[in-house]
C-alpha cells in the first residue's frame, strides 16, 4: 500500500523575481545581440562567438519561462501530489504560494469533506424480509497517496463499498423483533450506524479515505409486504395497549374488593366476587360504553 509523503516546497514569493529577472534580462540581451550581429555583417566582421551569445541568451529565456511554470498555488483543505517521471515525491498541504520542480506533475486533490447519499436500496433483512433502505455517508481524503494510486476512482471505489456496506448491514440485523437484546435495524439506530460507519471504515481505509459520519436516512418494508407489517404492527401495539387497560384494571378491581371488605360496606361470598369482578372487568376494559342493569330486588335475586 502507498503512504502518503508530506513535503514543503519552496516559497512561490521568494521565487517570483526570478523568471522576471531571466527572462527580461535575456530578451534584452537578445535585442542587443541581433543589433550586434547586423552591425558585424556590414562590417563583415565575424559573428560566430555573437551568434553563440545569442543561442545562450535564447535558452536562458527558455529558462525563465520553465522557471514560471513551478507556481503554484494551494487554498485551505487543498493538496498537491507531486510526481516526478513517474516516480511520487510527496504531498504539499500547506495552503498559500508556492514553487516546485517545473518538471513536476502537480496533481491537484480536495481534502473537504464531501457527502454521498446512496440510492435506496431494496434488500433483505436477516429474517428475508424484504425492506428499503438508504444511507448517507460523509468522508475526506485522509492519505493522498492511497487515494491516488491504490484504487482507479476514489470516487467511485467509496460510492460502491457504501453500497455494499449498506446492503451487509442490512442483511446483517433484523429490521424489528430481535431475540433478546439483538440490535435492530428500526429500534437500535444509533448502534446500527456506528456499526456502518465502522465496517465502512475497514473498506474505505483501503483507498486513503476517512470515515466521518455515516447515517440511515431512509428504512421502511418494500412495498410488497408493507401492509401486513403494517397490519401486524398495528395488532402488536392493540395488544400491547390491552396489557396496560388489562393491568390497570385487575389493580382497580383489587383495589375496590380490599376497600369493601376492609370498610365492611358489602360482604360478598365468592360467586359473588367473582360476578362483581367480571362485571367490573367487561367495564374498565370494554371499548365501548357500558349500560348498566339496575337490579331492584335483592343483591341475590
């Protein structure tokens, strides 16, 4: 694997004057030499060290130009890989002005943190259930290097491991209903995307890639079973309801029948209790309002 090489390049101020001082120095120096050469041939005088002068005077303007083309410059959460011939120098990340190796291959790469938010995804959970879901993943270039020359995209080598990774994840946790403290998909979300950011960050690290932050951003059962999950939902939270109004009612009824018996109010054999406590149960639990059936004769007859 490739690691990245942190190098400082020289000052691009420092080196400013330099192409201006050859490159005007040498222009002049050409005009000069072209009048003296003219002269000379009138004369018919030897020009042959002039035209020498003049070669030289061509190639340190040559020269300057070069020397112009080392700029450049780096903003913030910005870098430059340079290559020489091939052969990987090192990585400048200091933001400002700079000047390197005109020969060098400047490779200009973002460090910001980018976000991809992935395609819905249709799946299936750990049951074989059917569900959609989507994910959203924010990472930066952490080693130039690997990014650069272990993979052929960066870009597109994160887009496919978060999908993979995504559909793993998926196929990894039920969406609801785990056994015991199994982690879920609808009812863990915060284990499930530390889970994802983990597993992405195993399969990105290869590419020189950080794994900021990786979140859930859509779950839901496909289409095809979404109403009966829906259906069955909706009787788990009836039943559930009915635990509590059931609960609630036996502490009323228990509560009535210690009263009455503790206060002497009514003494009930235990037909008669258990009569009262049905009654009492259709009441507090009945969806519907009670009418009451006023008995006008004895509590027996």
């Amino acid at each position: 694997m490739s690691k990245e090489n942190t190098v400082k390049t020289a000052s691009g101020w420092a080196m400013l004057p330099v192409p201006f001082v050859l490159c005007l120095g040498s222009l002049a120096n050409i005009i000069w030499l072209a009048v003296q050469i003219d002269e000379a041939q009138q004369a018919h005088a030897a020009v042959g060290w002039l035209v020498w002068c003049l070669v030289v005077a061509i190639l340190v303007e040559l020269a300057g130009i070069l020397v112009a083309c080392g700029f450049f410059t780096l903003q913030p959460n910005e870098a430059r890989v340079l290559l020489l011939f091939g052969h990987y120098r090192g990585t400048a990340r200091e933001s400002g002005f700079h000047w390197a190796n005109p020969f060098m291959t400047k490779l200009r790469i973002s460090l910001r943190a980018r976000n991809l938010e992935g395609e819905r995804l249709k799946v299936n959970d750990k049951r074989g259930n059917p569900i959609e879901i989507g994910a959203v993943v924010v990472w930066r270039i952490e080693d130039t290097a690997q990014a650069l020359f272990d993979v052929n995209n960066y870009d597109e080598y994160v887009r496919i491991q978060s999908e993979s990774a995504v559909r793993h994840l998926a196929n990894s946790y039920p969406y609801d209903h785990g056994e015991g403290d199994e982690l879920t998909l609808r009812g863990s979300v915060d284990d499930i995307c530390v889970a994802l950011q983990k597993e992405l960050q195993e399969r990105l690290g290869k590419a020189g890639v950080h794994v900021d932050e990786a979140r859930l951003t859509h779950l839901a059962y496909a289409q095809e079973i979404a109403q009966a999950m829906l259906r069955r939902q909706q009787a788990e939270a009836v039943i559930a309801a009915r635990k509590i109004i059931v609960h609630a009612a036996t502490s009323m009824i228990e509560m009535a029948l210690h009263d009455l018996s503790a206060k002497k109010i009514v003494e009930l054999d235990e037909e008669r209790k258990a009569a009262m406590v049905g009654n009492l149960l259709v009441v507090l639990c009945g969806e519907a309002e009670v009418q009451p059936v006023v008995n006008v004769g004895t509590l027996y007859h």
